[in-house]
C-alpha cells in the first residue's frame, strides 16, 4: 500500500489535502489503539486513524495524533459455516481479495480500485454498482473497534446490534476500527462485456442493460455524444476457466490507452483547453468493444494510475438519468472544457443508516477533473443539480454539504448523531471534515 504518511506529514492521493501530525504511531493490536485514545482523551487532544488516503476530501486529517493502518493487517478468521472472513482494519482491499482468491471465496461486490483499507472503505460508504448489494459496508457481519472513551467494543448481529447498525459507514466518527467480519461467497467468474454506445442509446436502454446485467458502469465523454457502458454478468464457469484478455490487449485497453495515453493526453490539454471536446471525440471511439472473463475482484477493479479529483453524488434512481440529462445540459451550456468521463453506477437500496444507498434505488453520477486542474466552476456549476434531486454526496469525494444539509437527506441523521454522542461524547476522532459533515 502507497503510504498517505510520510514522517509526520499526512497527504491524500489526490494530493488536494495535507495535515501535520503533532505525533505518528503505528498501532499493533487493539490494545495499542486503547492506550493511544486514552492517551488522546486524557489529553484532550484528537486521535485519528488514516487509511490509505484515497478519500479526495480531508475527511482523514489527523488534529494531533496520527495512527498509521499498516501494522493492523492481514485475515485473522474464516468461519466457513457462517461464510464470513474477519480482516485486521488496516489491511488493504487488494490483500483481502488475494487472501478470499486462496481461499476460494469472494466479496460480492467492490468499487473500481482496491487500494483503500477495509476501515477506509467502509468508513465511508465505498461502492461498486449493482448486485445484490453495491456498497462494501452492506457487507459487513461484524466489526470490533475502540470508542472514543477507550471501550474495545465488538458489534455482530448478537451482541451491540444496534452499535453495528450504525458504524458500518461510521466516517471514523465513532471510534477506531480494529477489525472488519465481511460476509463471503464462494469465488466466482464474471463476463464483461464493454460496450461503446451513444449518448441517446446509452440512456434509451439503461434500465434493461442493469436488469440484464448484474454490474453495469457506464462512462459518458463530455462534449461527445459518446458513451462506454461494462456489463459484468456472472457465469457459470468455475474459477481456473475463464478467460481474462491475452496479456498484450490488457496490457493496451487497461494500462496503455487508459493510463498511459490518457495520462499523457490530459497533462497535454490541461496546456490546450481548446482541443479537449475533439480529443474526448478520438477517446471516445479508440476504446473498442471486448468481452472477456475473470475472477471477480479482478474484473471490478482497473488500474487508476492517471491522478484526479472527484465529486460524486447519488440521487434517486427514478429521476437519475434525467438529472444526467441536466448535467449535460448545464456542461454544453458553459466554456468547461472536462477531459474525464462522467461515470454512472447503480445501488439497490441498503440498510446503511449513513449509506449513500440507505433505503432508496440509487444512480450514482460523478465527476471527476485531472489533478492539475482547477475543479471548482465545474463541480460548483454540477452541485446544486445534484442536490436539487435529493442528492446525497459520498463520504470520501468533494462537497460542500454541511451538517444542516446533511440531515435533510438521511432520515435515520439523529439515530447516527445519537450514537457519536454515546460512543465518542468528547469529539476524541473530531477534525474539521466532521466539524462541517456532522457539526459540534
Ligand atoms: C482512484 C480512486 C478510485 C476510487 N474508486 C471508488 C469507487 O469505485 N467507489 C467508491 O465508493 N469510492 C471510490 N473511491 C473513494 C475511496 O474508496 C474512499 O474515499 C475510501 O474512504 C478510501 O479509503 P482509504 O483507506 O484510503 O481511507 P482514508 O481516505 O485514508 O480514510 C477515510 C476515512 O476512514 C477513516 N478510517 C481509516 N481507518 C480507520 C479505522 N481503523 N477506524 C476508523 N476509521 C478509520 C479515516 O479516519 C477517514 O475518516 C476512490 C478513490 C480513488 C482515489
């Protein structure tokens, strides 16, 4: 895992927020994350535990002290009968889908990378698209963690139901996690099928690709009628039969074309504004259609090389591609020259109580610029669209939302305020993010 930490400095990977840390440690089992937030409550001084840093937001940004996740890692539990897997929280997605592989199991479902650590993941509601359930929280059977008045606490079904409601999205508001229970499947084998479609048949057909499919991620090309829509549709073939794309075509659609090419092309247009709507035309049409097929987690996930900025939102599914629609509008209307794709993603309803996805069919819709660029006309012209419709902002990407705001989107808000004031009554995890997303 790339380090978020470097001596006492704290960066996110999109390198849009930095912090100093007052003191760096590197916790080694639960009992060192006790003494370091009795240490941070007897001090009254703050305590937080970064993850990997690909929250584009500094909703991880240490006060005082900084815990670092790497020591807390690896898989410590596999209950076969209850098919459930319990991880250290610090580990990396990427080690747990390895460790599931060997053990013939599986996630259901992920985002598009697995850099982040399972408590950085969950945390913040981290998603993929479609499936049973979208986001990795709603996967969650248990978890194990310190609260801000240094109780080690452990929340299944049985026993703190009501703690482990809540903190599956907690925004490491509500204590440190020590450990994740995921519930598991066997492994399995998807098809993906990538699909360059336009704009009008893309958004004509959306609802019967996502009933057909059991993942669809579309990508629209601003300023282009274009759109790239992946349909990953579970098979019947068993894992060590499937067929991934030969090295040399992985190696150009997934790391050349999309990273390489793309990286190389936005640096260039960030020089030249101009000439994006006609290299967004030439992106468009180079991406060509494949099928192939592959383990799960390898599917879900795509090298993310070229460094960017994000807001994505989720609105309700019933008005979601119409709120695209005025998106587009809003983005031909203006000089905005955009090189990313917008992407567009599915949730079914969860029962998250700070999930993006709580109680409601969901069409996730974001934006995302270079990291060189200036992001703010555009996400500031985008937003209010977003939150006109209901919109809801991930946890780990860039919004303006307050507390004020917050609590007119999620009716279980005073269950989850309720609940901070219970387990952290003296702001022990507090930092300025979670000063404007949850107030006091
Ligand atoms: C290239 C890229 C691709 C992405 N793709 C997706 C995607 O497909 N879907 C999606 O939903 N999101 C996506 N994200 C967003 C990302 O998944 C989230 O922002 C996630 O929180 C990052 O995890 P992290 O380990 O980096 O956590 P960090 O960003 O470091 O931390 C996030 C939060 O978790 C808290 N935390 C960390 N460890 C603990 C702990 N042990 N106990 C309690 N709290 C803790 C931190 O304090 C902070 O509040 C992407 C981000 C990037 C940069």
């Amino acid at each position: 895992m790339s380090s978020p930490v470097s001596g006492n400095l704290w960066r996110n990977w999109s390198g849009l927020a930095s912090a100093t840390a007052h003191r760096v440690a590197a916790p080694r089992s639960a009992q060192d994350v006790v003494q370091a937030v009795d240490r941070a409550r007897a001090s009254g001084l703050g305590v937080k535990m970064a993850g990997s840093g690909h929250s584009f937001t500094d909703i991880a940004a240490p006060e005082h002290t900084l815990l670092r996740p790497e020591e807390l890692s690896g898989v410590v539990e596999i209950d076969r009968a209850a098919m459930t897997v319990t991880a250290l929280a610090g580990t990396p997605l990427k080690e747990l889908n390895l460790s599931l592989e060997r053990l013939g199991l599986s996630l259901h479902n992920m985002g598009d990378i697995a850099e982040q650590t399972l408590a950085g993941a969950t945390s913040t509601g981290t998603h993929g698209t479609g499936g049973v359930a979208a986001g990795l929280s709603a996967q969650l059977a248990g978890l194990e963690m310190v609260t801000g008045t240094g109780e080690l606490l452990r929340a299944t079904p049985e026993e703190n139901p009501d703690v482990l409601d809540i903190a599956r999205v907690g925004l490491g508001a509500l204590g440190i996690l020590t450990s994740l229970t995921f519930r598991v499947e066997p492994l399995f084998v998807l098809e993906a099928h990538e699909e360059p479609m336009g704009w009008d048949e893309a958004l004509a057909r959306h609802d019967e690709v996502v009933a057909a499919a059991h993942h669809v991620d579309m990508y629209w090309f601003p300023h282009t009628d274009r759109t790239m829509v992946k349909q990953n549709v579970r098979t019947t073939l068993e894992p060590g039969e499937q067929q991934p794309p030969g090295r040399l075509a992985a190696w150009w659609e997934d790391e050349f074309l999309s990273n390489t090419v793309f990286g190389g092309l936005v640096k260039a247009l960030d020089r030249a504004p101009r000439a994006v709507p006609a290299v967004n035309q030439v992106t468009g049409r180079a991406l060509s259609e494949r099928t192939y097929s592959d383990l799960a987690h390898r599917v879900f996930v795509t090298p993310r090389r070229v460094v960017f900025r994000e807001m994505e939102y989720a609105v309700p599914r019933e008005v979601g591609l119409d709120v695209l629609r005025e998106c587009r509008r809003v983005i031909d209307a203006h000089d905005w020259r955009i090189s990313f794709p917008v992407e567009v993603r599915t949730a079914r309803p969860d029962d998250v109580p700070l999930s993006t996805a709580h109680g409601r069919e969901t069409l996730y819709l974001a934006f995302h610029t270079a990291a060189g660029t200036d992001h703010t006309d555009y996400f500031a012209g985008i937003e209010p669209i977003l939150r006109a419709a209901g919109g809801r902002p991930h946890w780990g990407k860039l919004h303006t939302m307050t507390a004020a705001d917050l609590a007119g989107v999620y009716d279980r808000w005073e269950d989850f305020r309720a609940m901070r004031e219970r387990l952290d009554p003296d702001r022990v995890f507090a930092n300025p993010y979670l000063r404007r997303v949850l107030g006091d």
